[in-house]
C-alpha cells in the first residue's frame, strides 16, 4: 500500500468489498504486542524493487 491510515479505511477493490484496508498496520502489531520493538521499516517502490507498492516493518520479540 502506499500510505497507511491510523483510522482504517476500507479501499474499494472490485470483488474484495470489505477485505483491503489502508491502515498503519505497524502500528497495530505494536498495540496488540506491546513487549515487540521496532527494529526498522520500509517501503518497495514497484518500480525499483520488481514487487508491488508495500511497506514492510520488522520487529524484535525480547527474550
């Protein structure tokens, strides 16, 4: 996705009505798992990276 929303806001797709978000989805693992830390985060531009538009997060779970 290519932005993220901290109020989740449905995106209209053809047939997925109700299932894509646009959502600060790092934001969420950390409310939901307060003990993980953030390690880094990222974006892959589609066209540099040969994937679709993402953004990805990375977490660490302490011993």
């Amino acid at each position: 996705m290519t932005d993220f929303r901290k109020n989740p806001l449905p995106e209209k797709a053809f047939f997925l009505h109700g299932l894509l978000f646009k959502r600060d989805f790092g934001g969420m693992w950390i409310d939901l798992f307060p003990e993980i830390e953030p390690v880094a985060n990222g974006f892959f531009w589609s066209w540099t990276s040969g994937l679709d538009d993402l953004n990805w997060w990375l977490f660490r779970k302490p011993l």
